[in-house]
C-alpha cells in the first residue's frame, strides 16, 4: 500500500470512528444561531491533509470556523548526478519531502437562511518551505563549487556533504471557495464539504546554505529551466477539496 493509499485509509477510518463516537441519540434541533451561542468540533479529510477544527455561529447566516491541516511525511526519491573531487559525474539518490500543514481561519456565509449552501473566505498559514530536498548519502572528498546538478546550476553540498534544496511560497494563503452543509449542524452531527483554492504565489527555488537560502533563477538552470520553471510558476494556488464530520457540543 502506498503512502497516499494509507493515508486515505487511515483519515476514512478516523472519520468513522467520530461519527461512532458521537451520540446517535441526540437529536435536539437548532432553530437559530446566535453569536457563539453554539460549539461545533470536526474531523476534516481532503487535499489539504486530514485537519481537525472547531466552528461556532455568529449570525443566520455567518459561521466560523479555525484549526490546523496535518499534511507531512509523503516524499519521493530519486537518483540525482552529482559532481565530486576526482570522479566522473555520478548518482546518488536524492529524497524530496512534502510539508504542507498549515492552520486555518475561514468564515462560512449562507446567503440562503434555510439552505446549507455557503460561500468561503479565509486564509492558510504555513511554512514557506512546501517541498525540501537532500541526498540522504553525504558525498565524501569534494571540493569547494561542487555539489548536486539541476540543470546546469550546482547545488553546493554542506561540510558534511550534503546538498539541500527548497521550494518555497508565501506563508500567509487567502483562501475562496464555495461548499454544502453547515460547519455547525443544526441537528447532533453534520456532514459538509468545500470546494476552492488556496492562492499561495508563485514557487520559488531556493539552494540551502549556512544561515542563509539563495534563490535559484531561470537563467540559472540554462538548458534545464524550461523542464522545472515553466510548469513550476503555472502551481500559484493549491487546490482545495475537503469533506468534514462534525459533532455539536452545545
């Protein structure tokens, strides 16, 4: 099984188990909401990662809602040339992580006051850092200005021999988008989901080094610059499809 399989499994499996947990019985209905006169909390699954939240009203027809996305741990390898003292190019494989956790903070507007529908607005905030990337090997007996080949630019390796590289965006990530059900159920539990795009600029190419980064450009990978900048500056949002599982407090 894959990671992104077991990841699946693993958030529908927590969905299910809520929905066990919470009691079945309970099925007082709300017929207005006030400001934070109610408590929602929630399990969320989707393209963000598997989240947990909680959401409270604050008119008819505006609720909010806050938490964090936990989204980490996917990576990829692959066999990456490298340049060192006294040998021809050679390979060694190369990891690149994935780290898009982010908290959240989104308003939910139902223009409709007995329709579920709703409009979003809100933002992300993450690390800057989306993907790293390192040899996992440290190259032995290199000399200064060598290092991993991107293009025709060398990624310099550390006095442990390794080359680290990041692709970086904008932390702070407005966010828009539009959903079905309500974030605090008028019944026990509620069942939603969204649809949108979180904006987070355009991806930049950062080498590693001591105390600093520095920024990689197009004109820096040459012949390569096309295969990695010209697809890479297309990716300024990150799509956003989520389902959330929510019980009601009070």
């Amino acid at each position: 099984m894959t990671k992104l399989q077991l990841f699946f499994v693993k958030g529908f499996t927590a969905l299910s188990a809520l929905l066990l947990a919470l009691p079945a019985a309970a099925q007082d209905k709300v017929e207005e909401f006030g400001i934070f006169d109610h408590l929602s909390a929630g399990l969320t699954l989707g393209t963000t990662g598997i989240g947990i939240d909680v959401a409270a009203p604050i008119t008819e027809y505006l609720q909010v809602r806050a938490g964090y996305n936990f989204f980490s741990g996917f990576s990829y390898k692959d066999d990456v040339k490298y340049r060192a003292k006294g040998r021809a190019t050679e390979e060694t494989e190369v990891e690149g992580k994935i780290h898009l956790g982010t908290a959240k903070l989104l308003f939910d507007v139902f223009p409709f006051r007995n329709s579920s529908f709703h409009a979003t607005a809100g933002f992300y905030i993450g690390t800057d850092e989306i993907i790293t990337a390192q040899n996992n090997i440290p190259v032995t007996a290199f000399d200064s200005g060598e290092g991993l080949l991107i293009g025709d630019y060398i990624v310099g390796f550390d006095k442990d021999g390794i080359a680290k590289a990041t692709i970086k965006t904008n932390s702070f990530r407005p966010y828009v988008g539009i959903g079905i059900g309500r974030s605090v159920p008028r019944g026990r539990i509620g069942v939603s989901g969204d649809l949108g795009v979180m904006f987070w600029g355009k991806p930049k190419l950062y080498e590693k080094q001591t105390g600093k980064d520095i920024e990689v450009t197009k004109s820096d990978l040459g012949s390569d610059s096309d295969k990695y900048f010209d697809i890479m500056s297309k990716i300024t949002v990150w799509p956003v499809l989520t389902v959330r599982v929510s019980g009601r407090i009070f």
